[in-house]
C-alpha cells in the first residue's frame, strides 16, 4: 500500500473510533449548498462555518456551473430541501493559468502530469496522448468576478432551477481567508 493510502485508512480509524454523527439526517440542517473549487487550500467548513450536516458542498475544478454541478443543485433542492446556494471562486485558481487550447494540446502529446513554470505549461513528451480533450469544455477562468456572475446566472436560467431559490456570489481570497461578495453575482441570483 502506498504512504497515503496508509494515512488515510489510519486516520478514518481514528475518526471512526468514536463517531457520534450515525443520526444525522440526509437533508442539510442548514438548508444551503455551496459550489466550490477542489483546491486543497479551500475549506469549506471553515471558511463557512459549517459542520458535518449543515450544508451541501459540491466541489470541482474552478466551482463552475458545470451541468454536473447543476444535477447536483437541483437534487440538492428537489429531494433535500436547500433554500439558498453559494457559488464560490477564489483568488489564484489554476483554472486560471490555462485555457482549453492548452489543456487539449497538452492532452494529444501526453496522459502524465504536465509542469508549469513562468513561460507556461509544459509536457513531459512522454506519449502517448490522446486528442479527445479537445472536445470539452473546460470551463477556463479569465476573470474571476466574471466567471462567478456568469455562473450565477447560468444556475439562474436553468429551467430546472426554481425562479425563488437565491443564489449568491462570491471570490474567496486565499491570502487573508476572506469572502468578498461579487455584487454583480449576487445581483444576477437574486430570487423571483
């Protein structure tokens, strides 16, 4: 087995040794869902105060309005009740760094993980590779305050998204821990 795999077995041991959460419910407490970025420096339950039960989080590359992402808010709501939804960006996102030329370039040379220095994204050159990134979209960031109102928005309009749901927007700043509230998001989300 690997170190990690170690650690992570070990650690749920630890955590399931006295796990007192068998009780809770399936629907959030708090009946809110947040869109998020995976990155490992966001942390949800802290940045938002919440804990196990409290809320949906539904997490992928850059917190984009990705269809998948809408499946999730709309069972998120229809089945379990959420009132209101959160879509959260944040500052010095990788989706940032690259764009879906680069990413299906990258793709068709090589399957390994590519560098990137102050000149850009680099492929190892070690193939093969395969063409078919160049088919999706991968929901690149160019402005951050941008791509939270357009995602708001997206959710918004969706026929499957109930015109009384709110939905805020906002950029998490990974220097100082802070939520700054994209108006223009928030304004988009408002409820009908």
């Amino acid at each position: 087995m690997s170190n990690i795999l170690n650690e992570v077995l070990s650690a749920n041991r630890n955590y399931s040794a006295d796990f007192d959460k068998g009780d809770l419910p399936m629907p959030p407490g708090r009946r809110f869902a947040i869109l998020t970025c995976m990155d490992a420096r966001l942390d949800p339950a802290k940045y938002a105060g919440l804990s196990e039960g409290d809320a949906h989080v539904i997490r992928n590359a850059g917190g984009r309005a990705s269809d998948d992402a809408i499946r999730s808010l709309v069972i998120s709501y229809k089945l379990l009740g959420t009132k209101e939804w959160f879509v959260i960006h944040h500052t010095d996102c990788g989706m940032e760094t690259f764009t879906n030329d680069i990413m299906s370039d990258l793709l068709s040379k090589s399957l390994k993980t590519a560098s990137v220095d102050s000149s850009g994204w680099h492929d190892c050159g070690e193939g093969p590779g395969c063409t078919d990134g160049k088919f999706i979209n991968w929901l690149t960031i160019k402005n951050q305050a941008e791509s939270v109102t357009e995602d708001v928005a997206r959710i918004k309009s969706h026929p499957l998204v109930p015109a009384n749901i709110p939905v805020y927007g906002f950029i998490y700043d990974v220097k100082t821990g802070q939520l700054i509230e994209v108006p223009a998001a928030t304004a988009a989300g408002r409820a009908g």
